[in-house]
C-alpha cells in the first residue's frame, strides 16, 4: 500500500513512474490491489469516478463468469484476457485521473523546457560555450563554467539562471534553490522567473513543507504579475 499511495501522491521518478505502470500491465494481482486502493480511497476525479467504477465492476463481473468455467485451459485462457483488459483500463484510468498534480506539472514542466538552454543575444561566447557544454550532454561542466561566471560576477543574472537551472536538472535541488532565490532577488531585471523556478523546484524536491512553500511562491508570481503567471494561476488550481 505504501508503494502504491507513493505512486499516487507524485512522489515517483519518472522511471519509477514507468515501473509502476508496467507492473499494472503485467500483474493482474498488482492491478487487483491498485483497484482496492483506489476504492478505498476514492484518489480519481469525482466526476469520472461513478460511470469508471461501473465499468470496473462489471470487467470484474465478467472475469468472475469465467472463472466459473469448467474447462481449466479456457479458464486461464480466459482469465488472463480478462486481467489483460482490466490493467489496460486501469493504466489509462490512472493516468488520465492523475496527470495534474502540481508535482507532475513542475516535472513535466522541467522536461518540455530545460532539456536545452538558449542563450540571449549579447550574454557573450564564454556563456554561449557553456550552454554548449550543457545541450551536448555534458551538464557537470557546464554547471563548473556558469560558476564561475556568478563567482566573477554575482550580478550576472542571466549566470546566476543558468546554474540554477543546470542544478535542478541535476537534482540538486538545494542548490538550484539558492541560485533562483539570487535571481529573485535582482530587482533590476524587467523580467525575472526567480520566483516561478524557485517553486518548479520545491515541487520537483517535493519534501515536507515544499508543496506548502512552492503555493506560497506561485501566489506570489501571480500577485505582482512575475515571469510564469500564466503557468501560476494553472497549476495553483491544482493545490
């Protein structure tokens, strides 16, 4: 049960995400007591809830008619079809019940994004190296040179971005935190994501206290109209 309320509550890797999803397909035991939590729980959108679990329930009808059979090939023939089914069912009900926690919103956030970096014109061939460096796959080295130009320059911002996104996508998130909360901290810049990328991080992290600290970050982002308000007022519907 803890494995599966830890699937629920975002808590997952994507590759655990993956795992867990697999595992439905092929353990009809598994999707079994996935259907059990989700009963006992009532974790799916409530409007799909009524008419899903009716479908549900008369799959598992089915499954049982079979079950009664007395031939055991067609039994288990029969059996593992219908469990085939179920899973199906169950992995897209799952998914599409459960795509829209802000901790899913912040991961997905982070791969449509931060995949690769964009350097604004004027930044300098030393950055753009460095944001080189990070899009060929080599974001340990990037991370060193984007240092190393806050170092020189703790007023460089768009330096001071980089690392902090560099960081995230090397899941040090506490350092991703002290770079975005520099940037948010510059108020000469006309447009400044501190803010919303310090909160993509506190949901990415997603420990105790930081769903709290990234909704107070993201009504913040709305309230004085910040970079990523439109991303804000979304996701804070999702708390």
């Amino acid at each position: 049960m803890e494995y599966i309320e830890s699937y629920f509550k975002g808590n997952n890797t994507v590759e655990q995400k993956l795992q867990f999803e697999n595992k439905i397909l092929n353990d009809a035991g598994f999707a079994d007591e996935v259907a059990f939590y989700i009963s006992a729980n009532g974790v799916m959108k409530q409007e799909l809830y009524e008419e899903k679990k009716r479908r549900f329930r008369e799959m598992y009808e089915s499954h049982k008619v079979v079950a009664m059979q007395p031939r055991v090939r067609s039994l288990w023939k029969y059996m593992a079809a219908a469990s085939v089914v179920i899973a199906s069912f169950l992995l897209t009900w799952f998914i599409s019940g459960n795509s829209s926690s802000p901790h899913q919103l912040a991961d997905k956030y982070i791969q449509q994004n931060f995949k690769t970096l964009n350097v604004k014109m004027g930044s300098g061939d030393s950055l753009q190296a460095a944001i080189n460096l990070f899009n060929s796959g080599k974001p340990d080295e990037a991370l060193s040179v984007f240092e190393k130009f806050v170092n020189r320059d703790a007023l460089n911002s768009e330096a001071i971005k980089y690392a902090g996104i560099v960081s995230l996508r090397l899941n040090n998130y506490d350092k991703a935190i002290k770079y975005f909360s520099l940037l948010a901290a510059d108020s000469s810049l006309y447009s400044n994501s501190g803010k919303f990328y310090k909160a993509i991080t506190f949901l990415e992290r997603n420990r105790e206290g930081d769903k709290e600290a990234a909704k107070q970050l993201l009504q913040e982002v709305v309230d004085k109209d910040l970079e990523g308000k439109n991303e804000a007022e979304k996701w804070l519907k999702k708390f």
